[in-house]
C-alpha cells in the first residue's frame, strides 16, 4: 500500500541451488547457527525491516522426509530463526523455489518431485511444504515462491503455476512473491518471457525484479503502470548498485529494495555478508 514503509530487506540463504552451489552440494555443510543469528541481528541493526529466508531443502519436512540431505536441520531450527527476527522488529518472509530449468537447478531441492508435469499432485507436495515452511516463519503476510531463471516452461504454463500458488496464497491471507527476469541481458528468451508473463499474471503479486550490476528505472515503471507492486533486488559485493536502484525506486514508485549474496552463510563468507548487509543499508538510505 502507498502509504506503508517501503520494504526494505536482506535475503539469507539456508542453502540454495544454481550451478555453481552445485559444485559443493556433496560437501556442503549445514548453515553456520551462529552467523545467522548474528547476521539476522546486524539487519535489524542497520535499519532493515523484513528478513527473506531462503529455505529449500535446508530443514526436515515432517511431510516429505525424502527431501533430507546431510546439511538438513530440525524445522525448528527455521522457527528459532523467525522467532529472533520478529523480536528484532523485522517480517519474515520464508522462500521457496518453483521454477523449472535443468541449467539453473533452482528447484532441485525438490527432488524427486521436481520432474512431475504441474498437476494436482505436484501442487499437493508443494502446498505440503510451503505450509510447513510458513508455520515455522509465523504465518507472515507474503510468501515468495522464486519463479526466476524457469527455462522449461512456456509463457502459459509458467503463467499457470503462479496463478495457482497466487491463489492458494491468498486463501491462506498471504501474498505472492516472484523474481521476474525482466531486467535480465543475458537471455532474451527469459526477458521476453518475463515481459509477457508480466500483461497476464494478477496484480496483486509482488513482483521482484532483479540485477546486481545496474538499475533498470523504466523496467520498473513498466511493471508499475501495470499495476504491480514491485521490488529491487541487488546481490553482488558492488554495493554501489543499490543506490542507483533505491533512486529507481523513489522517482518510478517501487516499493522495495533487496539486497543479498549469493554465498552460503559459513565463517569463510562473514565478511562479505557483514559488508554486503551494511554498504547495501547506506545505498538504501536507511543508514548513514
């Protein structure tokens, strides 16, 4: 809504899956506890107000224990986390992926029911986690199910699969979130793919629009003359990039800003996280 804060957020990686986490997937090691906490803090502290927690496979499914990997904590694990960062003041937002593309891998943590067609089955096993992932972060007013980097479905289905998590999202008072690959330049086909989705997909989705080395103003107008509520997302150590991106936001009427990296949260990425979460607050304003 106009008159509400904009959001301004550090998405965390529980795990994740692209290509290059794929390398380590074998050795992966579990989320360092202790960093998270302590990076969950310094977002409080630095003025954000909304955490995203970027789940996958990272904690136990009662429902789907089939999903277990080595680097898999208790869900209560999850709920702690939640809990620490609604008393800091911040929202949480649990996240899941749902795109489908054997190149980028975003949904393979959810094997062996990544390859179903996306029929009432699939969406059974996905409301079966998404359920159990929004209990342990406090049931919060959106949820974002991913959707980026989807190379193997066309406009229509890609379409389809949200409207069908939009609507299971709203019967349970929750809102969507979805990457778009709009401002993307190295894949016509995912731009163009995001430009269509983005005439068709119901207005009230927050749509979560993407780069990490410059800011895209008249992508964002686009998506907000159509009616979406939109959000910036920045994530590289060039933090330079979420100022030129917060000034997209106030000149075309975003109404969030994102900022993360793509590293597991382990002692050996501390820094980078520490810095990213802190430069990123002074681009956004929210820090001096």
């Amino acid at each position: 809504m106009p008159n509400e804060p904009l959001v301004h957020a550090v998405l965390l990686h529980l795990t994740h899956y692209d290509p290059r986490w794929m390398e380590d997937k074998e050795s992966e090691q579990r989320f360092d506890r202790a960093l998270m906490e302590d990076l969950i803090n310094l977002t409080a502290d630095c003025g954000y107000n909304t955490v995203i927690l970027d789940v996958a496979d990272a904690v136990a499914y009662a429902s789907h224990p089939e999903l277990r990997q080595p680097y898999t904590v208790p869900m209560q694990e999850l709920a702690d986390l939640s809990d620490l960062a609604r008393g800091r003041g911040l929202e949480v937002i649990g996240k899941l992926n749902f795109a489908k593309s054997d190149r980028h891998r975003n949904n393979w943590w959810f094997r062996p029911h990544r390859d179903r067609p996306d029929d009432d089955a699939y969406f059974d096993h996905a409301w079966q986690v998404i359920d159990e992932v929004r209990e342990a972060c406090g049931k919060g007013r959106y949820f974002h199910v991913g959707m980026d980097e989807d190379t193997a479905r066309d406009v229509a289905p890609y379409c389809a699969v949200i409207e069908r998590l939009h609507e299971g999202l709203a019967d349970r008072d929750c809102r969507t979130v979805v990457w778009s690959d709009l401002c993307v330049q190295w894949s016509d086909d995912l731009a163009a793919k995001a430009e269509a989705a983005a005439k068709h997909l119901p207005r009230d989705v927050v749509v979560n629009i993407w780069h990490y080395r410059q800011a895209f103003p008249e992508r964002l107008k686009m998506l907000v003359d159509l009616g979406y509520e939109v959000w910036c997302a920045t994530g590289r150590l060039d933090t330079s990039v979420a100022a030129r991106w917060r000034e997209a936001v106030e000149r075309q009427g975003g109404r969030g800003l994102i900022t993360t990296v793509w590293m597991p949260v382990q002692p050996d990425h501390a820094d980078d996280w520490r810095r990213v979460i802190t430069e990123s607050a002074k681009g956004f304003g929210i820090r001096s």
